[in-house]
C-alpha cells in the first residue's frame, strides 16, 4: 500500500477528553470539536514533513474513510493536517 502525492492514511485515535474538573465529556459533546486525533500509517509520496508513525491533529469534515487490509483508515490530504505532534 503507497498512497500517492499529498494523500496520507491514517488510523483515528479515540480519546477520552476530560474537562479541567475531571468530568469525562459525552461523545456528542467531543463531534463537537472541529479537529480529530490520528496516527499516520503512511505518507504520500510528496509528502515531506510529516513521517510515518507521528501523531496528528486533523480537520474532522475531511477526507474518507476506508477498509485497507482489515482495518478503517482514514484517507487526507497533507493540507488538513494542522497540528504535528
């Protein structure tokens, strides 16, 4: 598997998000955040910043997702990333 150009696949991480008191925030609450959690599985071939492996936060309303070799990936461009951890 090699995505092509700007494309990257990434697996999404499930969080649990907690507000500064310590209560667990419900899952509709947390779809309200515009921004997602992801690992990259594999970068494209133009891609040059972001590595394979390296968490990132990405825009929720982009990309698709799909079944690669068992497993739901998601596939984005290297223009929603906008936070490399």
């Amino acid at each position: 598997m090699k995505p092509v150009g700007k494309y990257i696949i990434i697996k999404t991480i499930t969080e649990d998000i907690k507000t500064s008191s310590g209560l667990l925030l419900s899952q509709s609450d947390v779809e309200d955040f515009r921004y997602k959690k992801g690992v990259v599985i594999k970068p494209g071939t133009d891609v040059t910043v972001i590595k394979e492996g390296e968490e990132i936060y990405y825009d929720k309303n982009s990309g698709h997702t799909m079944m690669i070799e068992d497993s739901s990936c998601t596939i984005i461009q290297e223009r929603d990333v906008v936070i490399v951890l």
